[in-house]
C-alpha cells in the first residue's frame, strides 16, 4: 500500500487523466467583487458581466476569477461559468501607471475621556440639581 491508500496494482491500472480534467484541475482563482457598473477587475483588465437576470443585478456580489495557464479567464457566480467581456481599459491603465488610489480618510482625532469640569451639572448632587432645575439656569 502506498500514500494514496491503493496497491501498486491498482495504481499501475488506474486511467491517467485526460486533458480535460487536468485543465479543469489547473486554474489560478481569485475572488473579485462586481462594481455598480457589473464590471470585475482582474490584473488591470475590464470584465464587464453579461446579464442573466432583467431584475437582479449582481453589484457587490463576489465572484470567483479563473484564469489557466494559456491564460484564458473565466468567471464562476455559484459555482456556475458566468458570461463577460473585456471592456477598454482608461488610459491610466493602457499607460502602465494604473488607476490612482483614493486617499485614506483623515483618522479622527484621539478623544480621551476627561472627567467634567468642576462647576459641571454632573458633579452637583441630586438636591442642588433638583433646585437648579427648578429654579432654572442663572
């Protein structure tokens, strides 16, 4: 018995995979999500997405982005081949330069918790604040 678990018969017998199945085996995937416009974005290529349904519309849903070895894309939605196809890329990403990042929102600043000031209304007790609220502010 060898690793796989079957005699060395069994494996000298066994049918050698056809190139189908091995090329269905072979693929490099990576998850995208659809934009607004149904477009997926994979290596700087534009892979706009077929419709499907007239109703629904896939934007923000994920999908899976094949791509082989002789370099052919696929997307999959569900497990299911979804149809596509390359849109023009801007000239930002003709040129190499590619799409220019959004900046970073400005972190806010840190707030720490300081205790109320001496003549706030917390630091009253309940009497004072009863007569405060009563009397209303002078």
């Amino acid at each position: 018995m060898g690793r796989t678990g079957l005699s060395k018969k069994e494996l000298r017998h066994r049918r050698r995979p056809t190139a189908r199945q091995l090329d269905e085996v072979f693929w490099l995937e990576e998850e995208r999500v659809v934009s607004e416009d149904w477009v997926v974005r994979y290596h700087n290529r534009l892979l706009k997405r077929e419709r499907q349904s007239r109703h629904w519309a896939p934007a923000r849903s994920r999908e899976l982005v094949r791509e082989n070895e002789a370099g052919a894309v696929a997307i999959h939605y569900h497990g299911q081949r979804v149809g596509f196809r390359e849109g023009k890329a801007s000239i930002a990403l003709v040129e190499g330069r590619g799409a220019a990042p959004s900046p970073a929102p400005p972190s806010p600043p840190l707030r720490r918790n300081l205790p109320p000031a001496a003549n706030h209304p917390w630091r009253l007790g309940f009497q004072q604040r009863k007569m405060v609220h009563v009397s209303g502010p002078t």
